[in-house]
C-alpha cells in the first residue's frame, strides 16, 4: 500500500460537499461511482498479479463507465450471461479477452453467445456440467472451452454466496479429469476454473489456499494426460473491509500464498475479482424521509431500501452509513434505518449510531459500488435510482432515474 493507491477508502475519505450537490443536482437516491478509484483498485489488483492474468467479475458492476475503465487499464472479463457478453463487447473488450462461465445456462444465452462466438472467436466458455458441452456442439461451437472444477471448498461473508463445495456450480472434481479427456480433442480445450466464493478475508485464507493446491494438483493431472493447459483460474472472492474498524485485505499476502499453493503447473494463474475491483469506489446517497420515535428504536426512514441496495436484507451485510448533513459532534442516537419497502427486511441497518438524524438530511452508505445497482429491483414499482460516475474532477450522469412511465413500458 502507498499513500496514493491506499488499499481502503472509507466512507470518511469522500468529498462530502461535493456529494451533497450531487444529491442536489440529481436527486437521491443517487448511486455515485468514482471511475479514479476504480482505476486505483484495478492498478493495485495488477501490481499484485504482475505476471497473472486479472480478469475483473463483471456482476460486481456491469455499467459501461466501469467497463470501459476497467478494460482500459488491462483487466479481462469474466461474464456470467449473455447479458455480461453483450454489455463486454458494447465496451470495447474483444473476444480474446471476454470469459464466459455458463452456469446452468438458459438455451437462449447459449444461442446468443456462441453466435457472438463466431464474429469473435478468440472467446472462451467455461462450462460447469457435462451436458454444457453437449448442447454447444449441438450449437457448432468448437472453440476455446474452459472447465469450471467443483473443488469440494467453499468461503465466504455468508452462506449465501458460497459456491466451491455447493453442488450447483461446476464439474465434480473427480469427474474432470475424464471430461477434459473427452473434450480435448473436439474443442480448444485451454484451462481450468474455480470460485470458492466471495469474501476471503486476511485473517482466513486456509480455504483459499485448499482451492488453489486443489486446482494445482488438477492442473498437472489434466496436464499430463492432455498436455499443457493456458491457464488456471482460481476465481474472485477478495474481501474488502464492509466495517470501519476492518484491516484492508492484504494483497500482496494472498498473491503471494495463491502462487505457493498452486506450485508449478504448465500455464498462466488467472483470477476473476468483482467486489474488490468496485466496492469502496461507490457510495449510494439517501434522503431521510421520516423519524420517528417507536418503543425500541428510532427510526430513520429513507429513500433507499432493499430495492436499492439488497445486501443488507438479504445478506445481514454491513454497510457504513453517514450523516453528511450534520457535524460528527453532534448527538449520536441510536438508529434504525429503514426503506420503503413493505417488507420486515428492508432495514438498511439496526440500532446503529448516527448523528442526529432530521427530516430531509442526506445520508451516505459506503461500499455501494459492488452489487450494489446490479441488485437493485423495482419492487413495490420503486423506479430504480440514478447514477453519476466521477473521474478527473468531472462528474457526469451515467444512468439516469428511472421513472413511473418506465415502469410500465413492458407491458402490453
Ligand atoms: N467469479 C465467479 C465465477 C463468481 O461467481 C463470482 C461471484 C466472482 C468471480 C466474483 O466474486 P467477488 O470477487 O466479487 O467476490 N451478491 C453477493 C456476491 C455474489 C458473488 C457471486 N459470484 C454480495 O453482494 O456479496
């Protein structure tokens, strides 16, 4: 870490008077993406891998001000849909450096992508389940082919986002070897994949490291039977620190710890991080609508809600919340911040401390930047909200709001 590309910014570090007139300008609730942040985050991501491959998880955040900054320093692109394909190459991202892991894939992205295939051809598909390779072939793909390896580990911030060990994702890992011989002479067969899952934290990497010496021992197997693989994937999960007290993840650490537990195999280390990339480069800002004094809790109603930002309803996830329209010396209360959803679970958080909260005050939550628009719904016909990114100074409205008309367009 180095004072200009610290690992963490918290949400104390953001330009408060100028969000506040982002607020203004363009209403709330706003998401605000910093395109320098990002750009920081990715630089850093790069330092650590120097001779790996850094392909960034679109599902973190797929607009297109994030993937063309993304594509711009260098980093590939693992997609998880058509949807990923298409939003990749609208940025500029060529075949060669576009990814895409069918998991479970609808018919309809399989005949999408391997149409996009054929005008780019130097992209790669991962499949998870044998029957994936059955039904490219019934589609004439015969390209460059991937196989996603369940390695029987899981990690992660929550139950809900583990998928190494879950059954859903991947090819058993006992069962690749003999699908990697089936395959390799038909297709293009180029590497290995894995993803424990998300969130690996400084002070656990013991199953990461067991994925990636999982993976290593896979790799010189398939190696040895069908000769030299391009690469091996080990996937994303690189945790950032949600609580203000959290350390960074060390980086360098864990790039150091997945080159040892791999050891040598024929091909490049490749890894696929979505969260750390665009975590703390975002900030979701939200207007207090109401307080109100209930028998166990203040609560601070807002604009924003499990529509907007899902993770804490869906996930128990922590988010810093500030006040910005109140000095930090004035009273603290005890909050419950809430949305307008007509759901229990649309608490943003629970008996939090929070500087006076008033009617009209702005508030700020941090690490809005990873699955943060991406899960964003309209239920309750909330339109989905807008988002400005930030770079050199600028600011510019990427997406705009979403309106009550549109919420109706689709239907006929
Ligand atoms: N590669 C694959 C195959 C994945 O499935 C994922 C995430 C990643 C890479 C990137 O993981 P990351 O570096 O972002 O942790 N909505 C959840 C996270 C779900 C992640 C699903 N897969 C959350 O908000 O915590």
């Amino acid at each position: 870490a180095n004072e200009e590309n610290p690992q963490i910014r918290r949400l104390s570090e953001w330009d408060e008077s100028e969000l506040a007139a982002l607020a203004e300008e363009y209403g709330t609730p706003l998401y605000v993406i910093d395109r320098d942040r990002v750009r920081e985050n990715c630089a850093r991501l790069l330092d650590a891998f120097p001779d790996e491959e850094v392909r960034y998880a679109v599902k973190a955040h797929t607009g297109r001000a994030v993937l063309e900054t993304v594509r711009d320093v260098g980093l590939a692109a693992e997609c998880a849909s058509a949807g990923e394909v298409e939003r990749a190459l609208a940025a500029g991202y060529e075949g060669a450096e576009i990814q895409y892991t069918a998991v479970n894939p609808p018919a309809r992205d399989l005949d999408h992508v391997v149409d996009r295939w054929r005008e780019n051809p130097e992209m790669t598909i991962t499949v998870g389940a044998a029957d994936t390779v059955e039904r490219l072939r019934e589609r004439g793909f015969d390209g460059r082919l991937c196989i996603r390896a369940n390695p029987g580990v899981g990690a992660g911030h929550h139950e809900k986002v583990r998928t190494g060990g879950n059954a859903k994702f991947g090819v058993p890992y006992d069962d690749v070897v003999e699908l990697a011989e089936s395959v390799a002479g038909e297709f293009d067969f180029v590497g290995l994949h894995a993803h424990a899952g998300s969130g690996i934290s400084g002070d656990d990497l013991s199953n990461h490291r067991e994925l990636v010496r999982r993976m290593g021992d896979l790799a010189r197997e398939v190696a040895s039977t069908v000769g030299p693989l391009e690469f091996v994937d080990v996937g994303g999960g690189f945790g950032v620190p949600y609580r203000e007290d959290e350390p960074p993840l060390d980086l360098q650490a864990v790039a150091d710890a997945t080159r040892e537990a791999l050891g040598e195999v024929s091909g490049t280390l490749a890894v696929e991080p979505g969260r750390y990339v665009v975590a703390d480069a975002g900030v979701l800002l939200t207007r207090v609508n109401s307080v109100k004094e209930a028998p166990d809790a203040t609560v601070v109603g807002v604009d924003a809600g499990m529509t907007t930002l899902l993770r804490p309803a869906m996930y128990d996830a922590y988010h810093e919340i500030r006040n910005l329209s109140t000095s930090e010396n004035d009273e603290a209360i005890s909050a419950t911040v809430a949305g307008p959803i007509c759901e229990s679970a649309d608490v943003l958080c629970e008996n939090r401390s929070l500087a006076s909260p008033r009617r009209g005050h702005l508030l700020a939550i941090g690490n809005a930047g990873a699955y943060g628009y991406e899960m964003a719904s309209t239920y309750n016909s909330r339109p989905r909200p807008a988002e400005v990114a930030l770079a050199d100074g600028t600011a510019r409205l990427v997406r705009r709001r979403e309106t009550l008309t549109d919420l109706t367009t689709l239907e006929q």
